[in-house]
C-alpha cells in the first residue's frame, strides 16, 4: 500500500472515532428533580439521606432546589443563604416542638418545564414535633407536595405542575424520558439515581471507539502484507 493509501485508511478511521465521539458528546444528559441539600455556617452541603429519613434538630436549616443536573457533584445548590437567625427571627423556640428553616428554591426559567414559571425563592420557619423529619417539616410549610409513584419529591407547592425526574438532553433543552429516580428514603433522595457519568462519554462509546481503532489497524496491516 502506497503512502497516501496508508493515509487515506488512517484519515477515516480517525473520522470514524471523532464522530462516535460526537454521538457521544450529543446524548449527554441531565435530570430536572428537587435536590435536597443541608445548611451550616459555612453554606451547603448535599445531604447524604433523603427528607423522609433526616430529623433535623432544633436550628436546622433544610433547602430544596429545583434544577436540570447531571448528579450530586453537578446539582445546584439553593440560592438563600443558610441562615436560621434570620429566617425564624419572628418564630420563638417553644417546649415540646422545634424549628427548622427552609429554604424552597425553585430554580431559573431555563430550567423548568416547557410552559411553566418557576415561583421567586422563599423562606420559611417550620415549627414541629421534636421527631419530624425533614420531609414533615417541609409538608407543614409547602404545600401541596406530590410524590411520584416511587415517593421520589416531584412537587413543593404545585411546581411544576406535572413531571418527575424526567431526563433533558444538555444539548436540546427538551424532555427524553423518565430516569429511574431514587426515593425520598435513599441516601440521594431527591436526585435520580443510576447515572454519575457527568455528561463524559458513556462506557459504551468507548469501547465503539477501540472496537474502530482496532478495525483500522487490522486494515493498514492487512494492506502492508499484501504490498510484501
């Protein structure tokens, strides 16, 4: 085989692999879900159990954010600050019962549904039972709340409106199916589970790309020993 043979086989495979690459790069996805997150002095922190499962103590503050993600490490965290003093100012401590601040964020206009306006953030006091959890203390400050039929938190005070975990191409913006959501009683409540790709490409592309590798090299050396 000629030297610009040889070329011309390495110039398709290489444009064979930039465009399994790109497929790849175009499936990227995240899920539009109500993450669940913990606040402290120092700011937010993903919580690590779901809303069902936490009892917050006297002084917590719980928030909630409404956004399209990829995972736990691409969520976006609520945008009030943490701050107890603040948001339960006007609501005393009181025997029997504790108090626990939210913060409900509902996210951007590009992250919400087609068709729908997400409400402004709020506040607000939650005064509980000593044993409520976090989901409890959501429920008496923000309803109505729906629950998807796998308890997954689809809804805090109606929105949106309809969908659950739905997966949304980064790409597109639109809708591309229902991820598999874990329950509000798993360590990643009010995330889908099941996918920590972060966008990168999938397992799959990776090996169609060395499987075309592979193919191009057994082609160049199939040409060099017939040339011989």
């Amino acid at each position: 085989m000629s030297g610009r043979g040889r070329a011309t086989v390495l110039l398709v495979v290489l444009g064979t692999v930039l465009s399994v690459l790109g497929a790849g790069t175009a499936q990227a996805a995240g899920y539009r879900y109500w993450s669940f997150w913990e606040g402290s002095g120092s700011g937010w922190a993903y919580a690590t159990q779901g809303p069902s499962l936490v009892r917050p103590d006297d002084g917590s503050v719980q928030g909630f954010r409404f956004a399209v993600s990829a995972d736990s490490q691409d969520a976006a965290k609520p945008r009030r600050s943490p701050d107890f003093a603040k948001i339960c100012a006007d609501t005393p401590a009181k025997d029997g019962s504790k108090r626990v601040a939210l913060v409900i964020d509902p996210g951007t206009a590009a992250d919400a549904p087609q068709g729908e306006t997400p409400p402004p953030p709020r506040t607000a006091c939650a005064r509980v039972p000593e044993d409520a959890s976090s989901a409890e203390a959501l429920a008496s400050v923000a309803k109505p709340l729906r629950y998807g039929s796998d308890a997954l938190l689809c809804a805090i005070s109606g929105y949106p409106a309809a969908g659950c975990g739905e997966q949304v191409s980064s790409t597109t913006g639109t809708e591309s199916g229902r991820a598999t959501a874990s329950a509000p009683t798993s360590t990643a409540a009010s995330a889908p589970g099941g996918d920590d790709s972060g966008g990168g490409p999938s397992a799959g592309v990776l090996f169609g790309v060395g499987a075309v590798l592979l193919l191009g090299i057994a082609a160049v050396a199939q040409a060099r020993r017939r040339r011989g």
